[in-house]
C-alpha cells in the first residue's frame, strides 16, 4: 500500500490538496491501480506482435484541390477579393482590435492587486 508521503507526493505533482480523509482513501485507491499493473506486467507478451490499433482501418485522406461542381462557381482569388475595401494583395487589411483584460498581480512580497493587460 502507497504511504501518506508517496500520495501527498502525488498530489503535489497534481498540484491538489487532500484532507487526511483523502490521502487514506486515495492511498488504497492507488495501491489498487498499482497492483492491476502489476498483473498486466505479469503476462507474457513474447512472441506477440505490438500492435496499436486492431481494426485493420487507416487514416483516410484526400488531395486538397479545388473542384468545381455544376451548382457552384469556381472565381479567382482576385475575383473573391474584389469587393474587400482595403487589402494588401491576397491579404485582407482589418482594423486593430484592442482588448484590455483584468489580471491578478502578485508582488515579490506576497501582496496582490488588480493589473491590466496592454495590446502592444
């Protein structure tokens, strides 16, 4: 069974807290997942091919080109950019957008107040 220490460890790393009540029960919660490991760990694989999917299926994937269908039709990129009012070749020039959030701010001696983020 994990100890107080190995499961306070963990938390630490999961960056939780636990009451005394929770390190008892996670404690033999953990030990439980350990020991299904070490079952799985126990069987022997030689000779079984790894494998990392069962179904025999693979990634399907297509050429990204442009095709035109009867319904719709197909423009130049000049074409599609025509009515934009103000564009820097294919690229679409857009007003700035500001954005001030609120953030918490803590000094180096542990005090906090509020903050804002600047757009620069």
């Amino acid at each position: 069974m994990l100890t107080k220490q190995e499961v306070l460890a963990v938390a630490e790393l999961a960056d939780l807290e636990l009451s005394e009540v929770e390190v008892e029960k996670f404690s033999a919660q953990l030990s439980g997942v350990l020991e299904s490991f070490k079952t799985i760990d126990a069987i022997d694989l030689e000779g079984v091919e790894e494998t990392s999917q069962v179904t025999g299926l693979s990634n399907i994937t297509r050429a990204d080109e442009i095709k035109c269908e009867k319904e719709r039709t197909c423009c130049t990129t000049d074409e599609l950019l025509k009515n934009v009012p103000d564009r820097d070749g294919n690229l679409i020039i857009v007003p700035k957008v500001e954005l001030q959030a609120k953030s918490l701010t803590v000094s180096a001696e542990g005090e906090t107040g509020e903050g804002m983020f600047e757009n620069r």
